[in-house]
C-alpha cells in the first residue's frame, strides 16, 4: 500500500508541476559582490542629529561601523528600511538623490546578506484560532458550526494568526471544553436533544428586491439563506416572519400580496401568500382605533399579524442543510413613479404598508418526534466500523478513536494517547453503551491540548539557539494552516509520517495539490481580507444622511470585488505588481450601480473590464477606499496610512496624545475643500515630520468619496489632487500613486512578501527575517515576480522550514 | 472505506458509488444523482466532462428544478454549455418557477450563449410562470444584439407580463435603452401598450426626461395624448419628473394643455411641487410614504414653463380633483382642526396660484421664483378668491397656513422676503385679508404660526382684524406666545411683541403656551402628543 502511494505520489509530481528552482538555486541567485557602503552618505545626510551628543530618537550613527554588518544587524536593517521608505531624512532637510540612496541602500543590504547568520525565528505554542476551529471540525466531522460559539479573537496583533495573541485562558479553556460537548452530541447525534430553537436574521439594511445569491432560486428575491445543523431525524417547525415599519410595528408592504417560499436543500417546503386584504388607510397606526370601528380594527390587526401564518413542519433527516426563504417573482416590473429622492434604508422604515416587503427572519424549531439516524455525513465520518454482535466493542473503538486522534493530533496517536481516550470510552460505555462512550472520548479529543494547540518541538541535543529543520509532521501541519487554515488531510499526513514532505520535490506536489484543492481557497479570502483590512468594511457604517444609497448589499458586494480580484490574481498566477494595475475587476448589479457602470444586472458576480485609468486596479476599488474613511466624510490621513501600512510597508508611528479635532464645515459658512482644512499639517513642523508622508497619498484620493464614489467636488471646492511626495515627486489622482507605487518595487513588493511570509509563518517579522525577505525577492523577480512562485519561496524560506531552538526547559523530541 | 479511498481522487468515487459493495442492503427509492448539477453550478468544466464520460445522466435538476444547462447560462460558461448540449442536454428545462436557459443568457446580455441555445433549438417565445420572456429581459439589460437576435428567433414583441402589463417595450424605455427601443419598434412592439398601473412606453420616456426616445416613440406612432389607465397624462408627468425639454416638446407635438395626472394639471405641476397632492399615486407605485420627489425643475425653467402653458391655452384656475392632507395621511378626520394638520385641511381644488403661493413661503430661488409665477398668473386672470376645499385661501398659504415651523430657541421665524411679495401681490389683486378657512384661521393667523413678523404688519396695515378668533378662540397674539404645529410647540416671543405692539387685545384668550400645556394634559399623560 505505501509502495503505491510512493508510486503515485512520485507520477503525480512529474507530471502536474512546473520545473520550480530549489533552494539551492535561491541561494545562487546572491548578487555579485558590491563595493562598500559608502561612509560620506551617513556623514552628510544622517550625522547631523543622528550623532553622540544628540542621540536623536535615540539612535547614533557618529562612530558607528556600516561595514561591520555582523555587530550592527540590527540597526543597519533599520537604516535600510528607513532610507529605503525615504521616511528619512526627514522632510525638508537634504537627501540625495534617488539612484545614490538605493545604491547605498543595496550595498548595505550586501553586507547584511553576506553577513546573515541564517535565524529562523521562533514560534510559541499557541491555540488554534476561531477560523481554524471551526474549519477543522469541519474538516474532521463534516459538520458545520456556528463560530459563535466561542469568542472572537483579539484584532491587535496584524493577523489573526499571530501565535503570540493566540494564549489560552482558563475562560476560554472552559468555552472550549462546553463547544466540545455540543460538537460531540451534534456530530453523533444526541437521542437526549432538546427541542431548541434557532432564529437566523437578515440584515435590516439589505435590499430585499432582487436575488440575493446562487443559493436562491432562480425567479425570486429577497430573503435569506442559511446552513443549518439539524441534529436529529425528525420533525422540524419553520416559521417566517416578516419585517416591519417603525411606527406601529405594522409589516412592510402587506398592502400588496406576495408569495414566500421556504426550501429545505432547494426542496420546496411550502409556498405561502400574504398581504393584499384590507386596503387602505390605517386608523389604528397612531391613534388606535376607536372601539366602534370593527373594519378598521380588523385592517389593522390584519397588518400587524399577517405573518403568523407563515409556518409549516415539516421531517427533516439530520445533517447540515440549506434553508432558504425568498419572495417569488410573481409580479416583476420596472418602477412606474416620478423620481425620488434618494432615502437610505436606515430612514425609510417609517411607515411603509405600500412599500416593499421583507423577510426579517426565519425561526427553526425542533425536533420534534426526534429519531438518531444512522446516516449523516458526521457519523459516516466517525463510525468507521461497527462492533460486531458477538465481538466485543473495544477493538472497534480503538480504531475509531485512533483514525479520529490521528487527524484531529496531526500525529501518529500514541499508547498513551489511546489510553487516555479509552478510560474515558468505558466509562461513558457503562452509562450509556458503545455511542456514548465514542461521544465522551470525541468531546475529549476536542479539547485536548493536543488538538487545541499547536506546539513544535525542538530535537533532542539541539544546542541552545540553534536551527534545526521542523519535523514533516510539524510542516504538516505549518501547511495545512497556511493554505487550508486547518488540520492535515489525510494524504499530507501519510507523506509526513514517511517523513518524505520535506524532499524538495514532494513537498513542491504537495503545495500544487493544496493549491488546487477547493480548500486552497481559504486562505486567499482570509489573507486579503486581513492584509487589506478589507473585513473593516463590514463593519464601516457610512452616515445614511450623506450616502443614502448605502447599504447592506452594497457592503458585501465590495468586500467580495476584492476577495475575487485577489483570487482571480493567485489562480492565474499573475505577477504580485499586477494586483495594481489589474484592467478588470469583479462586479455584480448592486456595485456596478456603485460605480455607474451600465448594463449589469443579476446579483452573481461577473468579470468586467476597467477601461478607466481612474479606477484601474486595486486602488481603485470601492473596499479600499470605505474601510479607510470615517463616517461622514473621507480622510486623507487614514489613507494615506492604509497605504503606508499595507502597500509600502512604512507604516508611520502613532499620532501624539492630545491632538485637536479638525475644524468640520460650518453650516451656512462657505464650505471648504478637505485639503485646506488640512493646512495646518503643513505649517506646523512637528505635524510635518509624519504627515508630509501620510497626506500626499491621501490627498491623491480624494476624487473618491467616503464610500469609494467618484466625485469632482468636495463641498462645492474644486479637488486639487496633485502633492508632493516626502522624496520630492510629485504625483497627481491614484494613477500617479499606481505609477509611483510600481516605480518603487523594492517598496511595494518587499512589503507584499513581509505580509505573506508573516501571515504563513504566524509570527511578527524581526530584523533577522530582511535578508531572507531580500532573499525571496530576487528569487520572484527571476520568475515575473509571480504568486505560485512567493508562495513556493515563502514556504522553502527558512523561518518557515526550520525553527530556533529555545533556551531549554521545554520537552524535546526525536526528529 | 470512506477514509482511504478518497486520496485517488474522482475516479476511485465512481467505482465505490457504481459498484455496491457486498452484503449492502439494496435500496428500494432511487436517491437522484446530482454531482453533474452540482459541479455545473461550481464552473467546474474538468468535474462535467467526467461525470459526463462516466454516463451521469445530463438531464438530472436540482429538486427546484435547476439543471446543468441552466448553471452553464448562469455563468456565462460556452465550453460547459457546448459539452452538456453535445451530450445530449435538453434546450429548453425550467425551474420550478418557469426559468431556463435562455432567460438566464439573456440577463447576462450573453449574445454568445443565446446563439448557441438558439442554433440547439430553444424556444425564444417560452415565458416563464410570471409571464417574463427572455426578450423582455434582454430589453432590461439594453443587450442590443440579443434583442435582435430573440426577435429574429421568433420571440413576440409585444408580450406583456399578465400581472403588471408591462413589455418588452416599456423595459427597454424605462432604463433607457435607446437602440433596443428602436429595434423593438422595428420587430413590431406595440408602441401604444399601457400598463396595468398606467404607464405607457412614451410616459416612461417623460418620466425620465429622455427626449431622444421619447421622439422616436411619438415617431413610431406613439399618442402625446393616450393617459395611461390611471389618467396619467405625460405632460403634467415630464413637469413634475423635472424635465423642461421633453414637456415642450410634448406641447410642440400637440399635447393637450388640460392633461392631468391624478387630477393635477399642468399648470399645477409649473407653479410648484405637487407633492401634497399625488401622494396617493405615489402609494400606488409602492413609494413609501415619506418619499419625496426629486427637486424638479430649476426655478427659472418653471416661469418660463408656466408662462408657455397659459400661451397654450392652460386654464389658469383648473382645480386638483383629489383629496389630499398635509400630514403624511396619519390626520385628515377632522381637517384643518386636527392639531398636527398644520391649520389647513383638504387641499383639494387648489389651483395654480394656491400652488404657487403656498411655495412662495419660503427661502431661495425657488420660493422667488414663485412669486413671479404668481404675478404671472394673476395677470392671467387667475381668481385670488378661489380655494381648496377647506376654505384656505392663496393668501392664507402665502402668509404661512399649511407650514410648520419648529425651531427651538429662536425668537421669531426665519424671515421669508418672498412671502411678503407674495402676500403683497395678492392683496393688490384684491383679495380679502380677513378671509376664514374651515376652522376659521385667517392670514393674519397663518403668519403668527410662521413668527413672520413683516407680514404680520403688512396684513394689519392693510386692514387684517388683530383680535380675529380661530376656532378654539384663538387670537393671532395667543399663536404666538406658543401653539403647537404638527407634532411640537413652537413659541415666538418677537413675533407675539410685536403684535402686541400693534394693538392687539391681549386679554383675549388663554396664554399659548399654557393653553397648550392644559391641553396635553387634559388628555392624559400617555397621549400628550394627540
């Protein structure tokens, strides 16, 4: 059996993979020797505040030696990055010009790389995070859970996988082991369930006139879709209600008959029809109606509870499902009034009996007249045999526990793993026979540590501080939660425990394979969602008097625009410099109206080509330019901060401690434009120092509004967008920032392999990780700076194959 | 097992599903296979081709009735459709709610996909359950070669959706579809078709201002003068939707001057916003009920509006023919009595000038602008003693009857220099300053609630009883001191100063705002807002 899995492994690696270098050929790929840092740089342009006696921010470079890269790693990286970035010399006082600066820079970075003493860099053991959890139960179990089950992790540190913000404390332990529990019954199914009950809600702020998503039938709108766990075969209650008006909690739209359709894995459940009795005027909306007027009182109970008939039960067979309400189609027309005035969904909830209907939510209740089933897709996975009827059961629950461990552990299980599990497995066998001693021995393996956390060890003998290569297992697993964001699948398990992953050609088919799974998709939307702080435009709230048009639809269609760029740029392995000039991008109705492109209708979304050179790329889409907006207006200095963390890596330091607020327009005064109620940046010297970098990025942008809308006027002042950049440009509007962001590749695409290589390794970048960052840049520009190939770099660098072993103290083990 | 076999891939998943393992119970229902629909809906072209070649049936729906074909239209996918249609897919499938192939083609404007379905024999007529064809679909969209490409396939111009009326026509029109409008005249759609609400193509044409297809509508024997079923006729629609080129050119291609659109005529919708008085065709047409039309026309454009609609022959005192309330339709039992009504009660048969002069008490160009339309009215003969149903008159709604004011703090109302020049004309023209509306309010009243104190001593220079009573015996000097308008209180100190000043009786009556203070709590503490 291994021979064969050697065997195709080996053929599927032939013939799937491009020729890709290995890290020899990285290492050949050093440039020749360069001369030595030229000292006069140093003296003339950093000595005069950067020397003994002023220690300017506490750095002195007066008698320090630039040669001696050995002794001043450190401080020579940060040189670099700092003339590099051109953040100094500090605006306003000499530089030279820009070939000297790189030229120096680049030697510089000689004498660091050749000095490199190879430091991989150290993880702590660290929990999984709430993404992984949840995608390795689901991976495990085949069971979907509801992330809210345990609580969100901490935003502060760059990515959410940063180990060092990935602690465990006692709280959370104990939410663990309470998911574990439910996990367990969910996944088994629990013969002791209780009828519960789960309520999903659709945003208030969606709009419900169109399809929503593939998930919806064809021919309806509105709605919502959801997966739901039903844990046990049984019967299941469904009920709908709808959404309501502000004043008098009457339905919306019940004036006009519609028809809701609820289906179960697009089985249709149940068509109802609601609305269209009682026309007219509704006495009892404000007042009440009087006693006497029986009409009236029934037109207006008839609009307060129309919806209660909207329920049905029905039997369902226990497994995740799809449930989806929606409106049908039943009278689609194009709109028949005068044009009105823009109202945002937050406003418009007033009193709207003759308006559009919505679903606010559908209740699922049960079981009822619950049966456990033998057939789910969860206890497929767990039941791998059965006891047979005169065997008895443990040797069948030794294998299901161990096939069980074995994934959840990313490791072989060991006697004293199984013994553990064992001990719990009899003693739930004698309370409630052989199921409910698998459930208590799977609730164990939930919250074993060895499951929860991920700890690598350093090889036994291995010399303080040292660098050793992670063992195929712990790559294993480094793999699958860089690129699945979960635990191993059994194929990358069986090539690790051969210890064959870390061969050059192995682990490269592995990657390809990973890639090309559908899983290999997670970790393009997690990582663009983080990088680009993308995911904050789901939560950005955009004041509904000035940006009526915002809502809920519009907010995830811009979210998902960027997520599909990002895709489209890694599964066509585009160059990393593309994701800035890219000349199409993703849209469906809802953000084409967005961005006045005509002609798009339907809510799936479809590639489109930019011929605009205004909104070419990825500066130009909507995400980028909301989530680095306040409210109510735009802010040059929150972009030009978004670009100098995400794109040039030169992130400014934080503003200083009582900081007045910007003068606002007036009203009735003569509106002013932004920029020049900006001026005060300028004039005053100490805010000069930070924001000559920050506010010509902004300022670039300001044609776009708080929500990534084109506008040629702010207030009624003309948008000046040309500035003047801290090394001297000058650029003009986000086609001179595109330009300038491509003409500094060493800014832009360093900074794209620091963000990846961070986000894949789970830790902050020290001063010893820039020659290898440096490293992996020569090796993508051999290549066309492609996606397949930083991914394979980053994955062949160091700090990702090897590890430094620790000061000692901690358990060790055998490679 | 499940656990080992999956690592071959696709292929070893086909052998374990087609050959039953041993001792397995054999199954009595035929579970439906729907890993081709399935991956059709992914785009997964290399999983179709498969499954194709492993004898999965084609044809196979999802239970809403979705088959593969249908997911390839969706996406736009020509490879994928191509290899289901040679593998013997069916052309024309529905969905439970009557969707196919084509209709889904054509919401992508996908002349490519349609082609193919089209050339594999689909039925270009096939309407789905709620009677929307693919053509009409494509005429949304503005896909001009799909369009022609339907109509040359046999799809029926002039369809129209049974529950609405509406046409391929009028889609094309309503989002502004020029050329597909000219291709559907071409194929023969019926240019005179109304909806079942009331639009015509050529009165979406004047609702969105589109001079361009409106012309090629009237030239394709569109009718200015059909109404829709409603009456809605479109030269008073193009005026209240803002559109000054294609209103004169209505009136150039000989529209009736006396059309009307819910009972407002032309000439109302030049004079000012008519808002108040078609709320209810707004309703009809789902608007909410707080939703305001957009701004309209540009002041300048509505003078020269109304002053080529009276050379028309516009009769300057038609009436509104509906019933109508200031008050968002929550009052209206007790007309101008009901306290958040502000002070007026039916509006219907308003005419021009009672338009013109209810803006004209206002702030900006807008309001300037309505007192010269007012002028020009007058001079036309209009009849300043002519009013709604309620008895408010054009100079009571210029003084300040029918507003509310709530600006806390300020000590009389903001000044409206317009509205005295509105005041004034009316006056010269000779009407009656001491005029009473149902819940005998005057002028003089109308301009205490507004705090307007210029009109205030214009109107009792020139006769305006001060100790006028109104129906709860009110005094213009008690408004003052604090009445409620609409849902709140407003007090204007200045304002009751002043007419004090002037000599008013202030013994008449109970101080306003004690009045209004007993008044709430007469009605008890839950419902001090009535």
């Amino acid at each position: 059996m291994r021979r064969a899995h050697i065997i195709v492994s080996s053929v599927v690696a032939l013939l799937a993979v491009p020729a890709f270098r290995g890290i020899a050929d990285a290492a050949q790929a050093a440039p020749p020797a360069t001369a030595a840092p030229d000292r006069t740089i140093i003296d003339r342009y950093c000595v005069a505040c950067h020397n003994d006696r002023l220690k300017t921010a506490g750095l002195t470079l007066e008698s320090l030696d630039i040669a001696d890269a050995q002794a001043n790693g450190p401080v020579l990286e940060k040189v670099v990055s700092k003339i590099r970035s051109g953040q100094m010399p500090p605006m306003g006082r000499p530089r030279s010009d820009l070939a000297t600066t790189r030229a120096f820079a680049a030697a510089l970075e000689d004498r660091l790389d050749r000095a490199h003493a190879p430091n991989p860099g150290r993880i702590v053991a660290h929990r999984l995070n709430r993404v992984e959890y949840v995608n390795a139960v689901r991976d495990l179990l085949a069971l979907e859970i509801d992330p809210a089950l345990l609580p969100t992790d901490a935003a502060g540190i760059n990515f959410d996988n940063n180990a060092e913000g990935l602690t465990i404390t006692p709280a959370l332990m104990s939410r663990y082991m309470t998911a574990a529990g439910k996990i367990g019954r969910l996944a088994l199914g629990d013969p002791e369930q209780k009828t519960a009950s789960t309520v999903y809600r659709a945003s208030d702020f969606a709009r419900q006139t169109a399809r929503l998503g593939d998930d919806l039938p064809f021919g309806t709108h509105g709605g919502l879709a959801v997966r739901h766990a039903f844990p046990l075969d049984g019967q299941y209650a469904f009920k709908v209600r709808l959404q309501r008006n502000t004043i008098g909690d009457t339905i919306r739209g019940i004036d006009d008959e519609h028809e809701v359709q609820v289906r179960v894995d697009h089985v249709l459940v149940e068509r109802f029809t609601v609305g269209g009795q009682y026309k007219g005027f509704d006495p009892g909306l404000v007042n009440g109606a009087p006693d006497d007027d029986l009409e009236g009182k029934r037109l207006h109970t008839y609009r307060l509870t129309a919806d209660d008939a909207l329920q049905v039960r029905i039997p369902v067979k226990a497994g995740t499902r799809l449930v989806t309400v929606s409106f049908s189609d039943s009278a689609p027309a194009v709109t028949e009034n005068v044009p009105l005035m823009p109202s945002s969904a937050k406003r418009s909830f007033f009193t709207d009996d003759a308006g559009d209907p919505g679903i606010e939510r559908i209740t699922i209740e049960g079981p009822y007249q619950a049966l456990v089933t033998e057939d789910t897709p969860s206890r497929r996975h767990i039941f791998v045999c059965r006891p047979g009827p005169r065997q008895t059961a443990e040797p069948c629950a030794r294998r299901i526990l161990r096939t069980l461990a074995r994934r959840a552990y990313r490791r072989p299980v060991t006697e004293e793993d199984l013994a553990e599990l064992l001990q719990l497995y009899r003693t739930g066998y004698r309370h409630g026979g052989f199921e409910a001693g698998i459930g208590l021995a799977l609730e164990a393996i939930l919250w074993s540590p060895a499951f929860l956390m991920r700890m690598e060890r350093d090889p036994i003998g291995a010399a303080p501080g040292s660098s050793h290569r992670v063992s195929d297992l712990e790559l294993a697993a480094r793999l699958s939660f860089f690129l699945w964001k979960s635990v191993p699948d059994e194929q990358l398990l069986t090539v690790a425990e051969a210890r064959r992953l870390h061969e050059p050609g192995v682990l490269k088919a592995q990657v390809r394979r990973m890639l090309d799974d559908r899983k290999g998709r997670r970790w393009m939307v997690d990582f663009v969602n983080q990088w680009l702080t993308i995911r904050n435009v789901r939560s950005q709230e955009p004041d509904p008097d000035l940006f009526p048009e915002f809502d809920d639809s519009l907010r995830d269609a811009m979210a998902r625009e960027t997520e599909l760029l990002f895709e489209s740029q890694v599964r066509e392995d585009r160059s990393i410099f593309d994701l800035l000039r890219a000349d199409y991008t993703f849209v469906n109705a809802r953000l084409a109206e967005h961005y006045r492109i005509p002609g798009v209708y339907g809510s799936h979304f479809r590639r489109v080509t930019v011929t605009d050179p205004r909104r070419v790329g990825l500066l130009g889409h909507a995400s980028v330019q909301t989530a680095s907006s306040y409210a109510h207006r735009t802010s040059v200095v929150l972009r030009g901060k978004w670009i100098l963390d995400t794109l040039v890596g030169a992130p400014p330091p934080p503003p200083p401690a009582n900081v007045p607020p910007l003068r606002e327009n007036e009203r009735g005064a003569s509106a002013t434009s932004l920029r020049s109620r900006m001026e005060q940046h300028r004039q005053n010297a100490v805010c000069a120092n930070c924001h000559a970098a920050m506010d010509p990025l902004g300022f670039a942008f300001e044609n776009f509004d708080a929500t990534g809308r084109w506008r040629d006027t702010d207030s009624g002042a003309a948008i000046d967008t040309k500035s003047t950049m801290v090394d001297g440009s000058t650029v003009d509007g986000p086609a001179g920032i595109r330009e300038y962001l491509l003409n500094r590749s060493d800014q832009y695409g360093r900074t794209v392999i620091r963000k990846l290589l961070e986000y894949a390794v789970g830790r902050e970048l020290e001063y010893y990780d820039a020659p290898v960052v440096r490293q992996i840049e020569r090796r993508i520009a051999a290549d066309g700076q492609r996606w397949s190939t930083l991914v394979m770099a980053v994955i062949e660098s160091d700090p990702f194959l090897r590890r430094r072993a620790g000061e000692g103290g901690e358990p060790r083990a055998e490679r | 097992m499940a656990g080992g076999a999956w690592r071959f891939g696709p292929w070893v998943w086909l052998v374990v599903v087609a050959v039953r393992p041993l001792g397995a119970a054999p199954t009595t229902l035929t579970v439906p296979d729907l890993r081709l629909v399935v991956a059709a809906q992914e785009g997964d072209v290399r999983q179709v081709r498969l499954l194709i070649a492993a004898r999965v049936e084609v044809n196979t729906p999802r239970p809403d009735g979705t088959t593969p074909l249908m997911w390839a239209a969706h996406r736009d996918d020509l490879e994928m459709a191509n290899v289901l249609l040679e593998a013997g897919a069916k052309v024309d499938p529905t969905d439970e709610q009557g969707v196919g192939p084509l209709a889904l083609a054509a919401e992508n404007g996908s002349l490519t996909l349609v082609n193919r379905l089209l050339s594999a024999g689909a039925d270009a007529r096939r309407a789905q359950a709620n009677g929307v064809t693919p053509l009409m679909i494509a005429a949304r969209v503005g896909s001009l070669p799909v369009v022609k490409a339907l109509l040359a396939a046999g799809a029926d111009p002039s369809a129209a959706i049974p529950s609405t009326g509406q046409t391929a026509l009028m889609w094309a029109t309503a989002e502004r579809h020029r050329e597909v409008v000219l291709a559907l005249l071409a194929g023969g759609a019926n240019v005179r078709a109304a909806s079942a609400i009331g639009f015509t193509p050529l009165l979406f044409a004047a609702r969105n201002g589109d001079l361009d297809t409106a012309a090629v509508l009237v030239e394709a024997g569109a009718d200015v003068n059909q109404s829709g079923n409603d009456g809605t006729h479109a030269l008073p629609l193009a005026i209240v939707s803002g559109h000054q080129a294609v209103a004169k050119y209505l009136i150039e291609r000989g529209a009736n001057v006396n059309g009307t659109m819910h009972g407002v005529s032309a000439l109302h919708a030049a004079a000012g916003k008519v808002d108040l008085w078609i709320r209810d065709w707004l309703r009809a047409r789902r608007a909410s009920v707080d939703a305001r039309s957009t701004a309209g026309l540009p002041a300048n454009e509505r003078v020269e509006l109304t002053k080529l609609l009276l050379a028309r022959g516009a009769p300057v005192n038609a009436r509104t023919a509906v019933s109508t309330f200031v008050g968002l339709g929550i009052s209206g039992r007790n007309g101008a009595r009901d306290p958040i009504s502000t002070h007026v009660g039916d509006l219907k048969g308003a005419t021009p000038l009672w338009v013109a002069a209810y803006w004209a008490n206002g702030a900006g160009p807008d309001a300037a602008a309505a007192v010269e339309i007012m002028r020009v009215l007058l001079a036309a003969g209009a009849d300043h003693s002519a009013t709604t149903a309620d008895g408010t008159t054009p100079l009571m709604a210029a003084a300040g009857l029918g507003h509310g004011s709530y600006q806390p703090g300020a000590d009389r109302g903001a000044r409206s220099v317009s509205a005295e020049a509105a005041v004034a004309a009316l006056v010269e023209a000779g009407a009656d300053v001491n005029a009473v509306n149902e819940a005998r309010f005057t002028a003089l009243h109308g301009a205490a609630f507004r705090g307007l104190n210029e009109v205030i001593e214009y109107l009792v220079q020139h006769g305006a009883s001060l100790n006028a009573q109104d129906f709860r015996g009110r005094t213009a000097f008690r408004i003052a001191q604090g009445a409620q308008q609409g849902f709140r209180v407003q007090p204007w100190p200045s304002t009751a100063a002043l007419i004090e000043k002037l000599g008013a009786d202030t013994t008449i009556g109970v101080d306003g705002l004690t009045d209004e203070r007993e008044r709430a709590r007469a009605l008890g503490p839950a419902r001090s807002r009535p």
